[in-house]
C-alpha cells in the first residue's frame, strides 16, 4: 500500500482493545502481516507487525495520544510500499514516503500534524516521455521502454515493473504524461506507467552479485588513501557523540562520484536535516557542476518523530536506492545512524513483550542488519545491464564503545570500517577516522584501479605511509615515558614524518573551500611530496646533518599548506624543488 | 464526564482502573481521596476494560475507594504573554501569590515535531560573554546546548550568567536596547529548595524575573510531576517564541532528576529495562524534549535550550550525558579539576563542543579570524595537556623549547582565557583579541591552522620576544 492509492476502498473493519505508545492492538481485523492499516478516528497510517488469534498487533507511524479502544481499524490489505517514479531526485521525505515540503502545505503548520497522507511523487505533473522503443518490439521485465528528464543532472529511465510478463509493445509514443497515465502497451495486454509501486520490505528482484572493482571516490584522503570504498560495497562509521559521524557522513554524499545518493537521517537531529535541505540546493556536484540536490533524495525522521516510522524508513531508503540501480545507475545510500533505528526495533519489541535479546535488542538484531546491509553490492541487472549500491552506515555506540551489539553485529558484515575517535576530535583532528583501528577489505581489488588512473606506484607509496604511521605508533609509547629527545635521531625524523602525514595529509579541512575536496591524483601527489621530504630528510641525515636543521628548514611547514592550495600542482611542484634544494644545501 | 469507583490495583506511582467505555491515550485523569484531595494523573496504556494511570503528584492517600473521573482530553498547557514574571509549580499551578491566569490559548504540551522542512537552520550568533563559550563553543539563537556537568560543580552560576547576559550584538547596537535581550525560561526538577532560593534570589536582584516564566519542580514534589515540568516549560516557550515573536532562552534543570523519573516509573510498569535500569525509549522521550528547540522559518522568535545535567560519577559514558550528547548540538563540559583550581568558569574546552558554531562565526558574524584562533587554541591547548602528563615524568628541563612554549600556552589558556568571574562579561572581539595575546607566544609556524594573512594582521611579534627575554633572564 503506497500513499498514492489511499482512495482504494478499505477491506476489512477492525476495533482497537488497546493503545499503549506506538503500539495498538485491534480485534477482528482480517488481515495479513504486514499490511497497512488506518487506526482510530484519524486515519493514523500503521502496519501490522503481529497476529494471535483474533487479536492484531499493530505498529502506528504516528503519535497515538488521544486514540482510545473502540475505534475503528480499516485495513488496506497491502504492505507497506514506495511510490518510485520520477520527482523522487530533489525530495525530501519523512520515514514513510510522505514529502514534508507537501505536508507543510497541507497542515498550514511548521509543526507535523497527524492523519494527513500525500502521495511519494506528484500524481499532477506532466513529464516529457521520449520513448526507446519501437512497437514491435519485445520487451522484459526490467527493460527500458522510455526516457524521462527527471533533473538537469538524471535521466530518469521507465522500465517494465519486474513482476509484470513483458510481451511485445503494442503502443508507445512521447510526449506528456503524468506518472499514473499509460506510456505504453503490451501485447500481453499489460500497460506501462512512469509509476510503479513496491513493497519496502521486500529486495527488488536483480542478478547476480559481482566482486566490485572499481572505487567509490569520496574526495576525503583519509577514505580514499588508506580506507577505500568499492562502489557496491558496504561501510561503517561508528563514534562517540562528537566525533563527527554526521560531517563525515555530509562530506560522502556531497563529494562521492555516485550517481545518485539517497541520504537517510533516522533518529537524527532536525536542524542537521535543515542544514542539508539548505546547503545541497546551493553546493555544486563535483562531477557534473549541476546542484547537488537534483541527484539526491533525502529521508528525514527526526529523533521527535513516531519511533515506528523510524523504523521504516531504512527500508523507505534502500528501496528507493535500488529502483535507481535498476536504471543502470550507481547509488550511494547514506544512512545515520543505525543505531537508532536498532533502537526502534527495540522499543517495538519491547512493548510487544518479545524476549529480549543482548542489551535488550531483540534476538533478531543481527538478522535484520544483514539482510539491510545484504542488499548493497554491484549487481547484474535483470535487464542485463550493470548497477550498484553503495551503502553507508552510521553506529552511535553507547558510551563509544564499540563493543555494543549494534557496531559488532555491523562489523561482522561491513567490509569498510572507519572507526571515529573521541580524542582526535577533541584536538580538533578531523575527519576524526582512527588510522590504527579503521580497515578496508577492499583495497586489493581496488588497487588495480589506482594504478591504471592515477600511478602506478600507488599501493607502494600507501604502504610506505601505513609503515610510517605504524611506526610512529609504536615510538609514542617510547616518547610518553622519557621524551621525545631521548630519541635516535633517525626515529625523532621518522616522529617528524609521521607528524606530517598526520597534519597535512590525515586532516582534512571540511569547511575549506578548496581542501573540502581532494581528487584522487591530488591525494597522491601530496603523499608523494611528504616522502620526497621524507627520502631527502634521510639522506642528509645519512650525510651527518642534525636533525634539528633538517627539521628547521624554511620550505618543510609548507606542506601543510598543500590542502588549501588552488593550484596544486603548481605548488606542490615548487613546494618539492624546494625542498631538495634546500635539504641537500646543508650537507 | 463519567466518574468510577473501581480503582483495583494501586502500586507506585500506577493506579488501575476498571472502565466501562473506551479512555483514549495520554488523556488526563483527575483522582479524588476520600480525604477531598484531588491528584491529577495521565493514561498510559489503555485497553478495553482497564487503564493504567500514572498520578503526578503521587499515590499517598489513594485507595480503593477514590473516584476517577476522565477529562476527555491530553494534557493542555494555559499559555499567554501575561505568565514572563511568573512563578508555577512543576504543574504550572501559580505559587507566587499573583493573579490567576487568563489563558489566551491551551497548548497540547507533548508538543508536535517541528517539520524539518519548515525549519530555519540557526546561525545567528549569541554572545554569552563568556570566552570559553563564546570564543571556543559558540551558542546560536535556536540551537540546544547542555551544561555537563557534575555534583558539586558551579554549573548553576555558569547558567545563570548566561541568561544574565545573552545578547545578539547586531541589536544590541540598535535604537531599541530590550529588542535583543532573551525571554527566560526557567523549569527546575528536582532541586533542592536552597538551590532554587538561588535562582529566585538571582533573578530577582537582576531584574530578570520580570522576562522569566519559571516552573519550580523541587526536590519533595513528587518525582512522577518531573516528567511534565519541562513539557509545560518547553509548551510556553513555544508559544512566546512562534506566536509572541521572543528569542526564548529555556534552562531546564536538572536532567539527570528527569531521567530518574522516567526510570521510576518505567520499573513501577515492569518494562524490559534497557542500559543501567533506564527505559529503552529514553533516547526518543529525551529527543522530544531537546528537538523542540529551533528556529521555524517565517518565524520572528526561536526557541535555545541550554539543558543542565549532573553526570553521575562524572562519567560522560552513563546514558543520561550519553544519549544527551547524541541528540543536542555539542555540550559544555564543566571540570573537577579546574574547579578545584579555582578557575571561574570551569568549562573544559577539550571535550565540549559547539556543532552549530561553524555557521554562526565568520565575517560579517563575529570576525573573519574566530574560526581559526578557536581551531587553533584547541590544538595548541591539546598539545599541552598531553605535555604535562610528560613532564611529570620527566621534568621540564627535558623538554625541547617548542614543547615548553606550549605548555605555557596551556597554563596561560586556562588561567587567563577560560578563567574570568561569573560577573565579568567580555564581548567577542575582547575573547578573540584575548586569543590572539596567547597565540603570539607560540612560534609562528607552529600556527599552522590559521590562515597566513591572517597571522599577518593579528599576530603580535613583541609578545613572542617578550616571553623570550624573560625566559633568557
């Protein structure tokens, strides 16, 4: 049951027992799990989540104050489903599909009222439909019948639904249509329409599985240097309130070089929210310099809203993301945090008296992440095309404890772990990712990539860093007990080194207009000036001069500077002259 | 109105009650005592036959043979412009000896989501006058920042400085001086009644109770009114900031009582206990509370909320600062240590934080250099804090000058930046002309997170000779 249908006649009358928070229990309600049910005088949309006997437990996305036992409970008969279509790119939704900017309209009010329903996409609009085939042409399931502008950056591609027969078409033509009026027919005597609808809980159909090769750049250094991203893979970035989940969270789906993102914020704060609606309208997407608000959707259900539309809405998200995959394209899907949507589950089954399993979780935790994050990868598509998902997951542990069960039933399926760490982001050192605990799994199959794009040497010239950092760590402990200069000359040079990796490299300043972004061939270029000083600085100290004049010379702070500079390359050129130069004129 | 005499199981803060015809959600009960004592409760969970309600003020005095009588709507909040200089209990009954209120409107006070659509993201910088604050954690008109704290620490006094003196600069240079000040919300749970004297004592000798509305919750009420107290705080603050165009300050304390409350009578409904005893749902009964500050675009007024919490144990991983943290904008830590070092404020800085603090600094907000100077301080200050725990191993001699320099920074950043009376009030430019004096003691390359012009305008080259000279002495 999707928004866009509510005028259908309703099923079955139920009669609610009992309210207690987002959980009713209605009798007489002939319904299946998971169907849509409008509770009480209000029409508040809910789903059923249990069934015993002639008793029917349902969860409802709405506040339930002031609903009371003896209301009426209609059934839809359907699930909970998406409306996919285009006008989806450039929307911001709540956790089940209602568009908030419509909403607003209706309600009169900045506040969320209850009982007001609106379709997922605008049934109204007219879009210019260009067919891509013919009649007489036999299409399939998943195939693409026509072409849709649906932003300046999308082409929005109308497929055959994936449970429909296909057949050959019997009438196509373009120009303008609604979503919900037919584009096309086929000799089955199925009709097409840009609409399609689909039930949130259920993967759309696709092929198989392929071992992602090629990387999802993010622009962040950190990412893409040391911990990379396949496109169709899967991530986690977990952290203590303040370390900057949400920022790095932003930077991926402003700067990745997906297709398409659809940017979930569940459980999160509203004004984060406000700030996205604010800033990706005005932000240029790097690939093509179009808004980046035409390639993204957005899912908001706040921390305040109904905790059962939380729920949902990962769900809202993931299938959203995949119609777009369908189309061939690759989808970025950001979600923070999942942690709060495991605690929905939570306060769900605790009020349905299930047995609870670790931390009071239900037992089914472990169950339900999987199969969320099982439904990213890089997919053979059922029209024979490619497309990916990408998926992204914030973990708000407890106590920044990552040994919680959310993060660890996470870990166990992520292959990317960008652990955030609390002290670096009290010194200000962000992205605040954990070099000595975050890992990717990916990076030898992205490997490949990085040498036939940007340089062959590339895995060398990272391991060299991974060694450097390595290093560093394990002199710190050294340093915190008799100082830094007790220290061989040598590994005080190597402390230097590494301080340079850290500071210039590491960091990355997000709110930097130029250092926001960081292309690939930028990030290694940078780390390649920092070992030039590094190869230099060894030789003269090799040739006998003190570490303190190798430290002290005039070009070395520059390389701090490397992020923020426009031309790069100009200046890293000059910066890398310089440094020869100079470190060989002390010996 | 229908009334019962069928109360069946009294237990905590819970009474039951047989029923006849169907008692909505969240409605509100009125209980009599055969003594003629009224108690007010709310329904929390109701099914056909029986509901269970949870009395405010306490079940003393309850018995089987007290009278129910169900209101037939959630519970409503009497607003109007009249209660700014009001004093009401935690059930926003007046205690002050003033007249009776005349409502203009009756508020729902669980209060709706605001849409997050409909939002205006906040940027308009408030002066607290404090530097550590200002200058390092900036507060913006709209955004909820708590005060963690601890027992025994002066977080109070920090609070009431800054609704002493919040200001928006811009405004203040205006024809109309009052235009920029806060209307204050004050709602209190839980604290003892010399604290509250405290408050009243202060708000009196400033004047500011005649822009305050406060709700007094105090440590003897009963436990169960604490869960309504802020709703009724948060539900006028509403109404003064989106209907009667007022920047609202609210200052609910203390957070930790609330979640003590939640906890109670979670247990006395025999939930499934989450984290260390608290209800599962803390997370999202705490997010309906801190969501409601804000600003709504269209709107003239805005709702900041600066949340007080005692951290039990001083430990920032017990769910109450935990969950906190997850869902306000930053927090500002107060500290033990610098407490006992006398430092007036004792905020912290390294582990506070200001999320909202990047959009409402800068040109044309405060100045061009504040971003860098607070990113900078916080390294150069980290950098040093890590120093002394070396130092006291090896002493200071083995340190190399750079390290000694930072570690001047250091003490000099809490005994001159952080440290300043809770009555002196520094305007932004005093803060960050402040920070420049101590950053000038550091050498000029090691200011690598400040832009080069910048360093060129502010940098003050004597005080850096200064230190050397008096080191060479």
């Amino acid at each position: 049951m999707s928004q866009a249908d509510q005028t259908e006649s309703v099923e079955q009358d139920g009669v609610i027992e009992s309210v207690s928070g987002p959980v009713v229990t209605a009798t007489d309600l002939d319904a299946r799990m998971n169907d849509v049910v409008y509770v009480g005088d209000e029409g508040l949309m809910g789903e059923v989540i249990e069934i015993e006997g002639n008793l029917t437990t349902i969860q409802v996305y709405e506040e339930t104050s002031g609903v009371g036992p003896g209301e009426p409970v209609q059934n839809t008969g359907e699930p909970l489903s998406v409306d996919l279509g285009p006008g989806m790119m450039d929307s911001i939704y709540d956790g089940v599909q209602r568009p908030l900017d419509v909403l607003e309209d209706k309600m009169g009010t900045a506040f969320l009222d209850r009982g007001v329903d609106a379709p997922g996409i605008d049934l109204e609009k007219k879009w210019e439909f260009e067919p891509e085939v013919a009649e007489g042409d036999t299409v399939e399931p998943g195939d693409v019948v026509g072409v849709v502008e649906e932003t300046v950056t999308i082409d929005h591609k109308v497929m055959v639904p994936p449970d429909y027969e296909g057949g050959e078409v019997t009438s196509v033509e373009s120009g303008e249509f609604t979503v919900e009026e037919t584009v096309a027919e086929l000799s089955s005597g199925e009709e097409i329409q840009m609409r399609q609808e689909w039930p949130v809980r259920q993967a759309r159909p696709a092929g198989d599985k392929e071992t992602p090769t090629e990387p999802l750049v993010t622009g962040q250094r950190i990412q893409d240097g040391l911990f990379p991203l396949a496109k169709g893979g899967t991530a986690a970035i977990p952290g203590p309130f303040g370390s900057g989940k949400t920022v790095t969270q932003q930077q991926l789906a402003k700067w990745s070089d997906a297709d398409i993102v659809v940017y979930i914020g569940c459980g999160e704060r509203g004004n984060e929210m406000t700030e996205v609606i604010e800033d990706f309208p005005e932000l240029p997407d790097p690939q093509t310099g179009n808004p980046l608000m035409a390639r993204t959707c957005l899912i908001a259900n706040t921390s305040n809203m109904p905790v059962a539309a939380r729920e949902s809405c990962i769900y809202t998200g993931i299938t959203i993301a995949e119609y777009y995959r369908d189309m061939g394209y690759d989808v970025a899907l950001m979600a923070d945090s999942t942690s709060r949507w495991a605690e929905a589950m939570r306060e769900i089954s605790s009020r349905l008296e299930e047995m609870p399993g670790e931390e009071g979780y239900p037992a089914y935790l472990a169950a339900s992440l999987s199969e969320f994050y099982e439904r990213a990868g890089k997919f053979q598509l059922i029209n024979g095309g490619e497309g990916s998902i990408s998926v992204v997951g914030a973990v708000s542990p407890p106590g920044g404890d990552f040994s919680e069960p959310v993060t660890q039933n996470t870990l166990r399926i992520v292959k990317t772990f960008w652990a955030l760490d609390a002290d670096l982001a009290e010194r200000r050192h962000f992205p605040a990712i954990d070099w000595n605990e975050s890992y990717s799994l990916y990076k030898d199959q992205l490997d490949p990539w990085w040498e036939a794009n940007v340089e062959d040497d590339w895995p060398e010239v990272r391991q060299w860093a991974v060694d450097v950092l390595d290093e560093e760590d394990e002199l710190q402990e050294i340093v915190q007990l008799v100082g830094k200069d007790a220290l061989p000359e040598d590994q005080q040079l190597t402390l230097e080194v590494a301080r340079y990796l850290r500071e210039a490299w590491l960091q990355q300043n997000a709110l930097h207009d130029v250092d926001t972004y960081c292309e690939p061939e930028k990030t290694y270029r940078m780390l390649q000036a920092i070992k030039t000083f590094n190869d230099e600085a060894f030789d003269a100290l090799d040739a006998g001069v003190p570490v303190d004049e190798i430290q002290n010379v005039d070009a070395a702070p520059r390389l701090n500077r490397m992020g923020t500079a426009e031309e790069w390359n100009e200046f890293i050129d000059e910066l890398e002259n310089d440094l020869e130069e100079q470190l060989r004129a002390l010996y | 109105m229908k009334e019962y005499q069928t109360i069946t199981e009294i237990s905590g803060p819970l009474v039951f009650a047989e029923v006849d015809e169907p008692v909505g959600y969240d409605e509100i009960v009125e209980i009599e005592t055969p003594q003629g004592e009224t108690l007010r409760g709310q329904v929390l969970e109701s099914s056909e036959g029986i509901v269970s309600i949870q009395v405010f003020e306490g079940t003393g005095g309850i018995d089987r043979n007290a009278s129910v009588r169900f209101l037939g709507e959630t519970m409503k909040m009497p607003v109007t412009e009249d209660l700014l200089g009001r004093v009401l209990d935690g059930s926003g009954n007046p205690i002050d000896g003033g007249p009776e209120i005349v409502p203009e409107s009756r508020e729902d006070i669980v209060g709706e989501a605001i849409n997050p659509y409909s939002r205006e993201y906040p940027e308009e910088f408030i002066q607290t006058g404090v530097s550590a604050i200002d200058g390092m954690n900036t507060l913006v008109r709209g955004q909820k920042l708590p005060i963690f704290s601890g027992s025994g620490l002066p977080h109070n006094e920090l609070a009431l400085q800054i609704a002493r003196q919040a200001t928006v600069p811009e405004e203040a240079d205006g024809d109309d001086e009052d235009g920029s000040e806060f209307a204050v919300v004050f709602g209190a749970m839980g604290i003892t009644a010399e604290e509250a004297n405290e408050f009243m004592d202060d708000f009196e000798r400033t004047g500011a109770l005649e822009r305050s509305v406060v709700f007094m919750n105090l440590a003897d009420d009963p436990a169960v009114e604490r869960q309504v107290t802020p709703r009724l705080a948060l539900t006028t603050a509403e109404y003064l900031a989106f209907e009667k165009d007022y920047h609202v300050l609210v200052i609910l304390t203390d957070m930790t009582n609330y979640c003590e409350a939640l906890r109670e009578i979670g247990a006395a409904r025999e939930e499934v206990p989450g984290r260390r005893g608290y209800p599962g749902y803390m997370y999202t009964d705490l997010a309906q509370l801190y969501e409601r500050a804000g600003r709504i675009e269209g709107k003239e007024g805005s709702v900041t909320q600066i949340p007080i919490l005692t951290m039990p144990g001083d430990d920032d991983t017990h769910p109450i600062p935990d969950l906190t943290g997850y869902i306000t904008e930053g927090q500002i830590v107060m500290d033990r240590d610098l407490n006992s070092q006398g430092i007036e404020p004792p905020v912290n800085v390294l582990p506070s934080l200001s999320r909202l603090m990047d959009d409402g600094i800068g040109e044309g907000l405060t100045r061009e250099d504040h971003g860098d100077v607070s990113d900078q301080m916080y390294a150069a200050y980290a950098e040093g804090e890590d120093l002394r725990d070396l130092v006291n191993i090896v002493g200071r001699e083995a340190l190399s000058e750079r390290d000694n320099k930072f570690l001047d920074f250091a003490d000099r950043f809490e005994t001159e930046f952080v440290q300043q009376g809770y009555d002196n009030n520094r305007s932004i430019e005093e803060t960050l002309d402040l920070g420049w004096d101590l950053l000038s003691m550091l050498p000029k390359e090691a200011l690598n997170r400040i832009d080069e012009e910048l360093i060129a305008e502010h940098y003050r080259e004597d005080v850096g000779e200064e230190a050397e000279a008096v080191q060479a002495d």
